[in-house]
C-alpha cells in the first residue's frame, strides 16, 4: 500500500487537495477520474519505516474500540455513512481518522463496507473482511460487529497475558547470555595478560576458560556468520511446503512446548471457524479463511486434506478424528456440536477450554523455568568468577 497526495479540479471548477492510500497510483487516477475529477498532480508521500510500524501498531489497537463503536451505533439505527462519519470525528488519533474517512470515501462512491475495509489489509484482515461481509449480506451487521469486537478483545487479552508471562523470563535469559559475553570477552582477556605477565601455572579451570575467551575473541564472527547462514537457509526451506510440513511436526513432539504449540493453533483456528460459522459464513470459506490463521504448516495440511470428505456431506469433524487435530475431549464435545447443529457454538467453547489450559500451562511453565534460569545463570557465573579467583589466589603462591 501507497499513500499519495493529489491536486484535483472538481466539476465546480474548484481546486481540491487531499491525500489517499491505496495499491497503486493507477487505482487511485482511476477511482478520481470516476468520480468526476479532473487529475492536475499526483505524488507519492514517503514515510519512514519507524513511523510506519508504530503508526500500523497504535491503528490496530484502535481497531477493537472501532469495531464496538460502529456496532453500537448501527444498532442504535444510525446510517453507515453517519456513523462513520461520526466515528471519524471523535478519533484523537489522526492517522485512525484519516483511514477511517477513506473508508467512508469508499462507502459513499457506492461499495459496501466489506469492500471499503479491503484497501487496508495491514489493519483489517480477511477474517474480519469476511465477517463484515456475512453480516452486510445477512442484514445483521451490527450484530456480527459486536461479536467481532468481542472476539478481538479476546484474542488480544490472551496475547497480552501470553506476552507479559514471558518477558521475565526472556530478560533472564537476555541477561545471563549478555553477562557470561561481558565476562568472557572483556574481563578474562585482562585477566589472561596479568597471568602471563606473573608467568603462574595456572588451574584447569582457568586455562580452560581463558582459551575459550580466546576461541570466542578471534572466531566469534564466525559463529555468527554460521548462525546467520542457519536462520536464511531455514528460512527458505520454509517456503517448501513439504520440509515445512515435515519441521513444524517435529515441532509439535517437543516435550511440553509442543503440546502448548499445538493447543494454540486448534484454539486459533477452533475461534475463527466458530466466529465465521456464527454470523453465516458457509462451511468451506469458513474453513479456507481459518485455515490461514494456523501457523504450524503441518496442522493446516491436515485441515486441506479433509476438504474432500467436507465436500462429500461428511461433515468437519467426523475426517478430522483419525488425524488426531482435536484433543480427546475437544473432539467429543464437537461430535455432539455437530449432530446437534451447534457447531460454531461449540467450537467457541472448545476454545476458551484450550485457551485456559494454554494460559495454565504456560505459568506453570514459567513458574517453574524461572528458578532454573536463576541456577543456571548463578551456576555458570560462578563458575567463572570462583575460576578466575583460584588462579588469583594462586599468585600469592608464587616466590619472589
């Protein structure tokens, strides 16, 4: 997506100026040129990267309050077109406010709502488009913006929860790694020269240590470069489906990270597919729109090789028990959902059961990783520093 800044004669014989984002500069003379306009400068706006990625971030919280409000108020029988409008009013934040009267642009040139949302991908993704959509061709759009609002505010609460879990740990890690470094790559090195200066038979432990600082000062780089390597050549098997596929099941039998990666993803997709379901969304887009949203690539083939079966009156979950996608339970529960025509209803539930288990299962996780970080990191830098002191220690040994 591009924004360019555009100078216009309107059919008034006026002069207006104003700004839009869009795919390309040929979408946006086409869509002026349409609309009347007669096209006197067209320019692109750059914008740096820095304040793209924290404008895109600030915009996608917003979105959550966006979505409630617009229901809220279509609810209440307000047009669309006034809502957005009115919404577009009480924005404090100006880039919000600007996407937010695009948006309206869109609606009154005469495209639905669905369709105005499809010019910003970034922000509103084909989930929510889909959605929107359902909702205006059902007739029930404020009612499926509320449950919308609804399922965002979930997922980001269960992502915030996920992410504050975590930085304590990370930032023990980050910080044994970046103190045993300090210590390895200034300090020894010091140390080293002192020793040889003395000309002392220094312990194991120490000699040990200081060819290690050694190793790690001259060919450091050349782990990196080795790490660096790693991560692009993984990064391009990823794009073969089949290695993927192959990585991401061996993914899933880590001992306890892998089952919580599991539980995320059916939990991902079990929300999704029970949302689309919910606001009438058929069966078969429902299932290609929540495929997308499993990140494990293995997973996903699973749910591609039954779209056959689907096709065939064989329903969702019946294809789904020998491939084992859902836990024990979960599969019941869905079984019963699904002869019982409460599937989407069902596959809500199954997902705030896995998403409490996950969150329980994570703090255990990290109750129980923290004091084995702090051991670890105390172990090894003691280990150093008690080195280091033995052979300091052993210098008084020496005669002069």
């Amino acid at each position: 997506m591009s924004t360019f800044k555009y100078r216009i004669l309107t059919r008034g014989s006026a002069v207006v100026e104003g700004k839009k984002t869009v795919r390309s500069k040929a979408e946006l003379i086409a869509f002026l040129q349409k609309s009347g306009y007669v096209v006197l400068n067209l320019e692109e706006v750059k914008a740096s990267r820095k304040s793209n990625f924290f404008s895109d971030r600030s915009i996608k919280k917003s979105t959550i309050f966006f979505t409630q409000e617009l229901g809220v108020l279509l609810d209440s029988g307000i047009p669309l077109d006034r809502s957005l409008k009115i919404l577009s009013e009480a924005q404090e934040n100006n880039n919000f406010k600007e996407m937010i009267l695009e948006i309206l642009e869109g609606v009154k040139s005469g495209k639905s709502l669905a369709a105005s949302l499809t010019t910003f991908p970034n922000i509103f993704s084909t989930v929510y488009v889909n959605m929107v959509l359902a909702g205006e061709e059902s007739g029930v759009l404020p009612k499926v913006l509320k449950r919308l609002g609804t399922f965002m505010e979930r997922v980001q609460r269960i992502r915030s929860e996920i992410t504050s879990s975590l930085m304590y740990p990370v930032f023990l890690i980050f910080a044994g790694i970046l103190s045993v470094a300090a210590l390895i790559l200034l300090v020894i090195p010091k140390f080293s020269t002192i020793f040889e200066e003395v000309g002392i038979a220094l312990p194991l432990s120490t000699q040990l240590l200081i060819n290690l600082s050694s190793i790690v000062t001259k060919f450091g780089w050349i782990a990196i470069l080795f790490l660096v390597g790693m991560y692009l050549l993984y990064q391009r098997l990823r794009k073969q489906n089949n290695i993927q596929k192959s990585i991401d099941q061996k993914r899933l039998r880590i001992p306890i990270l892998g089952n919580i990666f599991w539980r995320i993803d059916v939990s991902r997709f079990s929300r999704t597919l029970g949302t689309l379901l919910e606001n009438g969304v058929p069966l078969l887009h429902s299932i290609d729109i929540s495929k997308a949203v499993i990140s494990n690539a293995y997973l996903a083939g699973i749910i591609e090789e039954i779209k056959p079966d689907i096709k065939a009156g064989k329903g969702l979950i019946i294809p789904l028990g020998p491939k084992k996608f859902f836990p024990g339970i979960a599969y019941h529960l869905l079984t019963v959902g699904e002869e019982t025509g409460t599937l989407d209803e069902m596959l809500i539930r199954v997902s705030d059961t896995l998403d409490t288990d996950v969150e329980h299962r994570i703090k255990r996780l990290i109750s129980l990783a923290e004091p084995v970080l702090i051991l670890v990191m105390g172990c090894a830098i003691g280990a150093i520093v008690i080195s280091m002191l033995s052979a300091i220690f052993s210098i008084n040994e020496v005669s002069f």
